[in-house]
C-alpha cells in the first residue's frame, strides 16, 4: 500500500495555535477548509464583526487538499432534473450566483497576489464522452436549457451514424470525437463541450495565502485555531475539548455534518506523467454501471484522474490499492498509458441527500448556519455561499436561492 499522498499539500504553512480557554465572539466558523476561510474572508471585508475559526486538524487538512483541482462553475446534476423539481427562474439563479463565485473566486486571486495558482485549461479535448445514446439525449436536453438560460453554450459533437436531435450538435466522423477527447477508446460516440471558463487550482494554496493576507490586513478582527475539534453545539455555544465558544452565529462549514444530513463519499483521484495537451475531460460509460465515471485534469505537467467514488466514507486503504489498479486499467484504456504516479490521494466529500449545497440558518437554532455540502463540485460554491452568508449575517436581505433550500 502506498501511503496517500496529494501534491497540493507541499507549501511551508503556518501553523496556528489550539484553542485552551473559554472564548466569545460575535461569530465563530466551524472547519478550516475554503468553505470557512471564504466565509472568513467575506465576514472581515463586508462586516465589521469580530471572527473565531477553529479547525479539528490543520488549515487544508480535509477535502481542500486531497482534491482533484478543478475550478468549474456547475452543479454535479442533470439540469432539467433540477428545472422539474425548482422550476426555471430559481435555477438559472443559482447559476448565475455560481458565475458570480467563480468571477470573485478570480478577483481574490488577483487581491492576494495569486493569479498563477489558477491554470486555465485549454481547448483541446474538453468535454463529456458519452458511451451511450440515453446519456447523450439527456444531455442534450441540459444544453437547450442551458441556452435559454443565455448563460453559456453547450456544444456537441456526434458520430454521424448516431440519430439524435437538438440544438448545437455538429455531425462528426466517430474519429473526430476520438480526438477531441484524445482517447484511444473507442466506444465513445458523442461528447459535450462546455465553453464556460474552467481551471485547475490548488485551494489548499489559496486558503493559506488568503488567511496570510487576512492576517496583514485584518490583524485585531479574527483569531484561528487548529487542532481543535468541536464535539458540541448548544444554542449559541461550541464545545472543545478544553473549554467552550460562545458567539451570536455559528457558522458549520464542515463539508459534511452528519450521517443523516451529509452522507459521505470517498472520492480517489492520482496523477502522473502529462498528457500532450492541456485540458479536462470526462468520460461517462452509462451502458456498463460496473465501470465508474471518470474525470482526466491535464495541466502544467501534472494530470490527474479522478474516480471512481465510494458510498463509504472510512474507504479502507486495502480497499485504496484496488482503486488505484483501477486508475491504472482506466488510463491503458484510454489513453495506453503507462504512468508513472508521483502522487496517489484521497479525499472525503459531503454529499448532501438533493446533491445541493446548504447555505442558510437552521430551521430550529437561529445561532446556527451552513455553507457545507461538496457535493463532488465545491470549489466555486464555496466561494460563492461564503459571500452570502456574510452578506445575510450583515443585516442584507437576499432572495432564497436553491441552496437555501435544505431542510435541517
Ligand atoms: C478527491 C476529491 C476531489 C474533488 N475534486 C473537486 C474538483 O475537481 N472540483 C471541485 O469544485 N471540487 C472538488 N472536490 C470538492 C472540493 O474539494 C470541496 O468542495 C471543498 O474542498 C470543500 O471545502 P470545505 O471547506 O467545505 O471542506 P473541507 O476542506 O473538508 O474542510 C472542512 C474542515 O472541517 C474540519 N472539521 C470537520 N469537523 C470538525 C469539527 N467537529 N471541529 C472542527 N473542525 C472540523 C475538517 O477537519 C476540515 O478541515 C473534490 C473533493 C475530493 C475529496
């Protein structure tokens, strides 16, 4: 078994203090991943509240540096699903808020002096491959609305022998599409290309040089602890293994909270020698469920495969070296690699039970809130619903939107 091991955690960090005492706050955040350090970030720049954030291992140490890295502005369900459930107006909201949290998520690099750390990707080879005609037409389906949304363009490519209809498609030989997604396999008869902005991102990084910054220019308004893990909630106040917080808000941002509210996945992805070309692709076998799904991040000499998931959230390292043959029959099959894996990781996602973030206050303690919920794309949420919070907790009334929508 070799030790799980992800590339974004090698910076020098700082390391902060464990809580030992009694402390009050006006808020305090729950978890050290970019969900809190977001949070953070917008309390201090929009608010003039005092702020405590306490983390049960150290700042990144959860999904905010075991993931696979890649920045993208979407929701992991199919969107006419979500139309049928929410109705249009409500997700074309969400989506838009999401562009939003990609747009800040930009800007924040750009204030912190970090513009490199986001890798656009190129456009070689973007996209979905489907195997099978079902999963096209579905999705094909998702493109139309998103064109009425005027958001963005979905465009396919499909092999001319396959009989579909809808809009965007261009007929291509089967061959065409081999290319595009750079794989040899060549079961793939269709692909999707989004032309929404995309990126490959280390968020372990930006959370450190964010609390770096927040640090210079925030000095007196935010104290951070680590190692110190909340076993309690009480109405307004955390419970440590040393003494307690009390604070008017208290904000979970935990990736998951509980078995019941945020079922967990493990989620493995590793990386190796580079592809010949810059870009991400997926590639969705629906035809056979016993394959899983996978997701290939190529970028700056590092590329990454992502997949398969587990439902089980303590993904028992024995179990770790039987994914990591898959990683490897999967890049074979694809791509006839034989790569050489530098790094091999791991990490723990909150899946909440509609796939959708929870960004809100309790139902029945007004002291508490969330912004958790991976939900396998959490990177921009977590941006974007830091920023709603912070603007709710200032006093700001804001339209419900579709992550506000949990029932806790
Ligand atoms: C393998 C993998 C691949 C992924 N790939 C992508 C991707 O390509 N694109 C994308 O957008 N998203 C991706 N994600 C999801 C993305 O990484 C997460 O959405 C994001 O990092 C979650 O940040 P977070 O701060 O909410 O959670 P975390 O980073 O998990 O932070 C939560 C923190 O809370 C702390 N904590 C928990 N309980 C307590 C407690 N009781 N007391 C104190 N502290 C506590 C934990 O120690 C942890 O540090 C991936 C996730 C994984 C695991």
């Amino acid at each position: 078994m070799t030790q799980p091991r992800s590339p974004w955690q090698e910076i020098a960090t700082t390391a902060w203090p464990r809580l030992k005492k009694d402390l009050h706050s006006d808020v305090a955040i729950v978890g050290g991943g970019i969900s809190g350090i977001a949070t953070l970030y917008y309390l201090l720049t929009l608010t003039d509240k005092q702020v405590v954030l306490v983390e049960r291992g150290t700042i990144g140490c959860g999904a905010t540096g075991n993931n696979a890295g890649f920045a993208w502005a979407h929701i992991e369900r199919p969107v006419s699903e979500l139309v049928e459930e929410f109705g249009f107006e409500p997700v074309k909201e969400a989506f838009l808020e999401l562009d939003h949290g990609w747009d800040e998520y930009i800007k924040i690099h750009q204030l912190i002096g970090l513009e490199n750390n986001v890798e656009p990707l190129g456009n070689a080879g973007l996209g979905f491959g489907f195997t099978d005609k079902a999963t096209l037409e579905s999705s094909l389906q998702d493109g139309a609305i998103f064109r009425k949304m005027g958001r963005k363009k979905w465009e396919f490519y499909i092999s001319e022998e396959i009989e579909v209809e809808g809009e965007g498609i261009h007929r291509v030989p089967r061959e065409v599409i081999l290319e595009k997604l750079q794989t040899i396999d060549s079961s793939y008869i269709g692909l999707l290309y989004d032309s929404v902005e995309r990126a490959r991102t280390n968020t372990y990084l930006f959370s450190h040089r964010l609390l770096e910054y927040l640090k210079r220019r925030f000095p007196d308004r935010f104290e951070i602890y680590e190692q110190t893990e909340i076993t309690h909630i009480e109405k307004n106040t955390l419970s440590h293994p040393s003494g307690t917080i009390a604070a008017e808000a208290l904000i979970i941002c935990t990736n998951g909270y509980s078995d019941k509210a945020t079922p967990r996945a493990a989620y493995a992805a590793a990386c190796s020698t580079p592809l010949p070309n810059d870009y991400s692709a997926a590639f969705i076998t629906h035809k056979d469920p016993s394959v899983p799904y996978w997701h290939v991040t190529n970028c700056n000499s590092l590329t990454i495969f992502a997949g398969p998931e587990y439902i089980d959230p303590t993904l028992d390292l024995n179990e770790w070296d039987k994914t990591f043959a898959l990683i490897t029959q999967f890049a074979q099959r694809t791509y006839r690699l034989h790569p050489s894996f530098q790094y091999q990781w791991y990490g723990i996602m909150g899946y909440t039970q509609t796939g959708l973030r929870w960004v809100g206050q309790d139902r029945h303690n007004p002291h508490i809130w969330y912004n958790l919920g991976c939900n396998g794309i959490g990177i921009v949420h977590a941006v974007a619903s830091g920023e709603r919070i912070a603007r709710l907790l200032n006093g700001e009334t804001l339209k419900p939107s579709l992550f506000s929508q949990f029932q806790s």
